[in-house]
C-alpha cells in the first residue's frame, strides 16, 4: 500500500472515477487531468480533502494543487486508477490554445524534474569547485558535471520519447529519432549527403525532435494500415527511421534551429531594450500566471535558452518572487492572532522558502485580494532587483532555496553567488515590510451600544455595475462563486456591455484579458466584477477597458465594454458575479434585489454592514 494511496482513492472518486479519467501528467506541485466530463468532479469536495490545497481549472486541464510531494501522489493514482500512458480513450474537445499548452505540458512536465536535479549537480559542482574541495581538474567533478551534463547533451533522446507518447506513436520510436540526431559522427561535422554537404548540430536542442516526431506518427499510422501484421513489427518502425531521420536531419531541422534561434533572440531582444522594466512585468505577472496555470510558457522559453547554451534572464526573474510571498505570509503569522490563520500561514511560509507558495497564494492572498495584489507589485520588485544584479539561469534547478545553483555563472560562480543572496535578502525583506504594515486581523467586536468610526464606515451600499436581472450566486454554474468561496454578492444577467465604478474608489486589479476588474471602495470595500463564466479564455477578444490598475474612480464611471452578442455567439454564458473578497471584514452582505428582478446601472444592489 503506498504513502498516499487514501488521498489518491480519495481524488479518483471525486474527479469522477476512473472511467472519467483521459489522460493524466503532473508538474511540480499539480496533477494535470484530462476528464472526459469536468462537471462530474466535485471542487469543493476535493478543495476540503487533507492533502489538497487547491482545484484549478484551467487550459483544458482540470489541475488539482497537492504541493511539493505531487510525484507519490501521482504515482499512486496511476496505480491505482491502473493509468499506464497518457493515451486518451476519447478525443476532449478543446481550443487551439488549450491544445497547444497541453501538448507543452505533456511533453515537457515529464522531463522537468530531472532536468532541475541535473542542474542542481552543476550547480553545487561549481560551488564546491570554487570553494576549494577540489579543481575543475579533478575526477570528481569531471564525473559530476557529466552527470549534469548529459540531459541537456542528450535532450532530444528525452524529448522525442516524450512527445512520441504524447501524440500517440511508439515512444521508443520517438527515443531512437532524439538519439540518431545525437549521434557524434553527424552533429558539427561536413556530412555529404543527396549531392550536397550538410552540417549540422542537433545535441542540446529542443524543436528539431519534436517537428521530426510530429512528422514521423502520419508516417507510423499509414504503414501500420498496409503492412502485414507479422512483420509490421520491425519493417513499421524501419521505415519511418528511414524516411524521417533523413528528411529532419536535411530539412525540419535547419529549419527548426532557425526558429528556435528566431524565438530566442526576440525574446532577448525585448529584454536588452529595458533588462530591468522586464523584470519588474515578468515578476509582477508570475504569480498571476501559477494561478491560471499558464507559467509552462517562461519555463520552455528557458528550457530552450539554456540547452542552446545561452544564459536565460527571463525565468531568472521569477526566483525571488516566491521570497516576497514567504517574507509576506510570514509577517502575517507573527502578526496575527486568529488561530486559525496562524495554523495555516506557518506551514504556508515553511513551504513559501522551498518554492512551494500554492498553501501561500491559494490559503492565504487571495482570499485577502489587497495583500494578493501587494504581493504581485513586491514581486515585480524582487524581478527588477535580479535583472539589476544581472542575474541568469545558466541550468535548471530546484524551486526556492534550491534555485540559486541556476544563478551561478561559471565564470564567475562566487560573485553571482553573492548577488543571489543580495536578491534574495531584498525580496524577502521587502514583502515582509510590507505585509507587516498593511496586515492587521479584523477588529474585536464593541461591547453593546458602542459603535466605532472604522464600523461606521462599513456601512456602506454597493451599487449595480451592469443594467439586466439579478441572479442569486446559488445559480452561477461555477462552484467558485456559487459555493461564495471568493466572498459574498449577487450575480448581473446583463443586457448590455457596459460596465460601471459601483462606487468611489480605486482600480486594484484589471486582469490582461480584460474579463475581471477588482476594485476597492474609499471604505476599504473590496470587489470583483467578473464578467461571464469561462470568459478568460477569450483571451480579452471582445472586451475594452477604459481604465487602468491604480486609476481613482467615481460611482458610475464607464470602467469596461463588451461585445454581448459576440459573446454569447461563442457560447459563453454573461452571468456576472458582482463578488465581496473580503466577506470577513463585515457582520453581513445583504442583496439589496430579489433574484430575478431587473435593475440599471446605479441602483442599489449590495449593501454591507
């Protein structure tokens, strides 16, 4: 029986049972399901299990947050829902953009944790060597910087067999492309071929397998169709080597490397123009993106940087972000003295220092959408920081503490060592600063008959955004809002797209796909407009904002536009929660308007004691 198989019988049953699993990966801290039918999973029941943090759904994939020990869970799960590959009995209908970061997933989660360990050997190698333990001459580290060597040496080998059984081709098919483009005698040498000399290098690469791959399955299904069973065998997979191999190696692969170099360069083109405004965008947006499970992108983008050997700034941005989020939860534990949130935020900010912040973002900042947001601005900061120090991932490693052997460079491995700790000191000590300030716990009740001025302020009436009928939030379809796990409020069926300031107040948050706004009221009210169900991933098609993060606004100013025809032609329902984040800070929410009823923009609709 395994560690964990309780809490893996536990998952199955409440993702829908086996039967409606289709395929399943996992990442560093979630297992990424494909189902063939979402709304049999229950969220909140599996929000409430022991051992699970969060549920997400998101990119096709329902993804459920288990924390760092991910791998024993998935593991028993596969054992026991009896998953041997991740081929899909069904075909799940899904966007173009949900497809391709599922294929990025399955190809590349598998490889992830091996890459990082591999890359932790470099990294420790280097200080060793630099602290005197031993040269660069030694045995010792030539047999360890082998080791760390060789997965990005021989990635393709990796990568083919991956992106083989993700297509669905015979892996091994997939292995022995990666390792013919590997072989010595035709990578960096003039090799004479059809008339002409080629020379090429294809070790360390990423793209030219997985085009060359994607070309050999048509190859694989067709001669499988008309080659007899009894030798199909053998003579399948000889031909499609003999066609794909030659053909990559002549024509997919140039071609590939050039637009792996082509995607390189741009992206580091963009970030020679302003290293340290890069940084400030890419880790004020990390924790956005871990939230609506996007962060697979700037890992690949790195994946291909430092396999073609050069030093990537980008994900380097991203190391210290998980520092201001510890340094923040941790000054909330000291702060604090609700029980409750003590028990959560140490085990929270324990975690938070080994990379490990879903307990931090999911447990603690979001329900508190101020110190959420605060946290994504100290982010930004400790990414401006790492590229003013000049930071890179020269490898793959860990997550938290263990990241900083990615930092060192070579060449200098005690300076940027130095400076890793100067980023990380920064991060930490400015989100604790800042949560130290901003957090307080919710003031103690008044005896009876008193009544402070902070109270008085809570008294306050919220008015409609959007002219349509009222819905109670039991009927949203998601159980996010309908279960009022964000906060209290009412849902707006709108008749048309316009959206307005509810109240005097600040704009806190606009997401990028222009879908959300969160805005604070000049009493401390936090709320959250989110227009239509699943509408994030009309990737701001459709909508205008007339606003922008940090604007003042007055009640009945035009915050957002949408195409409401548009919309709905998409399939997509407009019901929007008009949603309290910070519930707890009040004795009640009341709805002002019944269900059903209609109402206009301005009029009242919430009102807060």
């Amino acid at each position: 029986m395994g560690k964990y198989d309780l809490l893996a019988k536990d998952i199955i049953k409440k993702v829908g049972g086996k039967d409606n699993i289709l395929s399943l990966v996992h990442c560093v801290t979630r297992l990424r399901f494909q189902l063939k039918d979402e709304s049999l999973a229950d969220d909140e029941a599996l929000k409430q299990t022991e051992g699970i943090i969060t549920v997400m759904r998101s990119s096709g994939q329902y993804q459920v947050v288990i924390g760092n020990h991910v791998p024993q869970v998935f593991a028993d799960v596969c054992k026991i829902a009896n998953i041997s590959s991740e081929k899909e009995t069904e075909k799940k209908k899904m966007s173009f953009r949900e497809k391709s970061l599922d294929l990025i997933s399955g190809i590349m989660m598998p490889a992830i944790g091996i890459l990082c360990a591999c890359g932790m050997l470099k990294g420790f190698n280097s200080i060793l060597s630099y602290l005197g333990l031993y040269s660069n001459e030694d045995g010792i580290y030539i047999l360890l910087n082998a080791i760390g060597d060789s997965i990005f040496y021989f990635f393709p080998v990796v990568i083919g067999y991956n992106t083989a059984k993700k297509i669905e081709m015979n892996p091994f098919l997939g292995l022995i492309i990666g390792a013919a483009l590997c072989y010595p005698t035709i990578n960096g040498v003039d090799v004479p071929l059809f008339g002409h000399v080629f020379n090429a290098t294809y070790t360390s690469t990423l793209l030219p397998v997985i085009l060359i791959v994607a070309v050999a399955k048509p190859l694989e299904s067709f001669f499988n169709r008309v080659i007899p069973d009894m030798v199909k065998t053998f003579i399948t997979p000889m031909l499609v080597l003999l066609i794909s191999v030659p053909l990559g190696y002549v024509v997919i692969g140039p071609l590939a490397n050039m637009l792996s170099n082509g995607i390189s360069q741009a992206v580091l083109s963009v970030y020679k123009l302003s290293p340290i405004a890069a940084g400030f965008l890419v880790g004020g947006f990390w924790q956005v993106m871990i939230v609506f499970g996007v962060h697979i992108v700037l890992v690949v983008l790195c994946i291909t940087n430092i396999i073609s050997g050069t030093p990537d700034p980008i994900l380097a941005f991203t190391t210290f972000v998980t520092f201001t989020t510890t340094g923040m939860v941790f000054a909330m534990w000291l702060k604090t003295k609700d029980k409750s949130l003590k028990q959560i935020a140490l085990p929270a900010w324990i975690s938070g220092f080994f990379g490990v912040t879903e307990p931090a973002i999911y447990g603690i900042l979001l329900p508190r959408m101020k110190h959420f947001v605060l946290s994504c601005l100290c982010g930004a900061v400790a990414g401006a920081a790492t590229a003013a120090l000049g930071l890179k991932y020269h490898t793959m490693a860990g997550m938290g503490l263990f990241e900083i052997p990615a930092l060192l460079d070579p060449a200098q491995p005690g300076v940027s060592l130095v400076r890793a700790v100067i980023a990380a000191a920064i991060s930490l000590v400015i989100g604790f600063a800042v949560s130290f300030v901003t957090f307080k716990d919710e003031e103690p009740s008044l005896t009876k008959g008193e009544e402070s001025d902070s109270e008085k302020c809570k008294k306050e009436v919220i008015a409609s955004p959007l002219t349509g009928k009222v819905k109670p939030l039991s009927q949203i379809e998601d159980a996010a809002f309908s279960n009022e796990t964000l906060g209290k409020g009412v849902a707006v069926t709108p008749s048309e797209g316009k959206v307005t300031a509810p109240f005097n107040g600040t704009v806190m948050m606009l997401f990028p796909t222009k879908h959300a706004i969160g805005l604070m009221s000049d009493q401390g009210c936090e709320v959250i407009i989110h227009i239509g169900m699943d509408t994030v991933r009309l990737d701001g098609n459709h909508f205008d904002a007339h606003v922008k993060e940090g604007d003042k606004v007055k009640k009945g100013d035009l915050l957002i536009t949408f195409d409401k025809d548009a919309i709905e032609k998409e399939g997509y329902s407009l019901d929007t929660p008009v949603i309290v984040t910070n519930t707890n800070d009040y004795m009640d929410i009341i709805a002002v308007m019944e269900g059903g009823s209609n109402v206009r923009r301005g009029d009242d609709l919430i009102a807060i004691l």
